[in-house]
C-alpha cells in the first residue's frame, strides 16, 4: 500500500465538510422553540438543490470497517443528496475536489451520533459507507426522470484509515 494512497479519516464538521455541502445537525441551541415548548427546531439547515422533483428514499447499506479501500466516486450533476441516518451509528463521508472535470484527491470524514449531509449538486463522493449495521438512510435526492449519475473508477485503490 502506497503511502500516498492512504487517506486518515478526520472527525465530520460543517467548516471542513463545506466545500461540498452542509452539514445536518442539530448542534447548538435550537433556532426556537415549537409545539407548545417541547421540541426544538434547527431551523432550515440544508437546501435541497434538484432539477426536477425531489423525493424521499430509504437506502440499506451493508457495512465497511476501516482501513476501508475503494476506487470508485460518483456525482450526481442535477440535484443534491442528503443522507440522513436513521440509527446513532457512524458512517464514512468520502469527498473529492473536482479537478477539470475528474476527482482529485480524496478527503474522508466520520460522522458523529446525530450528524447527516447534504451533498452539493456536482460534488463527486463515495458510495454509502456506514460503520455499523444496520446501514439504514432516509435519502432526499433527485427523483425525477433523466441521467443524474457520473462514476468515476481510479486503477489503483485508496485506504481510509481511522
């Protein structure tokens, strides 16, 4: 394995994860306060950004451990995705600078309990990696008819050390 290959995963924030889209949190104080004072709003913290119709999914994902390899990234140029946990546990962010129309280098990220992301339209990614099972996502993406999806496949694999 090639030093240069080998990607630490750092911990998910908003500032770091930014290029790329918004992290969804419910981090801080609450923006108010609703339903007579019992629950707390975090009020609009990531814009769905689609062409077309956007719509509600759930995904189930088998699990990864770390030192985690891959080769292959995607982006979806019509629309942002959101993945939103549906359990505590933690799941990889693998992200990529767009370099003229290609993924440079990798970056990766875990998430804490309770952290999601809105990826940006165009922002080339990783495939869903959860940490844990059960692999359970409630996904708000592009829904609508046409081609949203762009692979990209590196001929040789990255590691994502924790």
């Amino acid at each position: 394995m090639s030093d240069d290959r080998i990607i630490r995963a750092a911990p998910l924030t908003a500032q770091a994860f930014a290029p790329w889209g918004q992290v969804i949190e419910a981090a801080g104080d609450p923006d108010r306060l609703i339903n007579a004072g019992r629950c707390g709003r975090w009020h609009d913290r990531a814009a769905p950004d689609v062409e077309g119709r956007a719509g509600i999914s759930v995904f189930r994902s088998q699990s990864v451990r770390l030192p985690y390899r891959f080769r292959l990234v995607e982006r979806h140029p019509l629309g942002s995705q959101a993945f939103l946990p549906m359990t505590e546990n933690p799941f990889l962010v693998i992200v990529a600078p767009d370099e003229g129309g290609h993924p440079g280098r990798p970056l990766a990220f875990v998430t804490a309990p309770g952290q999601g992301i809105n990826l940006a339209r165009g922002a080339w990614h990783g495939v869903l990696t959860p940490l844990a099972d059960p692999g359970l996502f409630a996904v708000v993406d592009r829904c609508a008819e046409g081609p949203n999806l762009q692979e990209y496949r590196w001929d040789q694999d990255w590691t994502v050390l924790g």
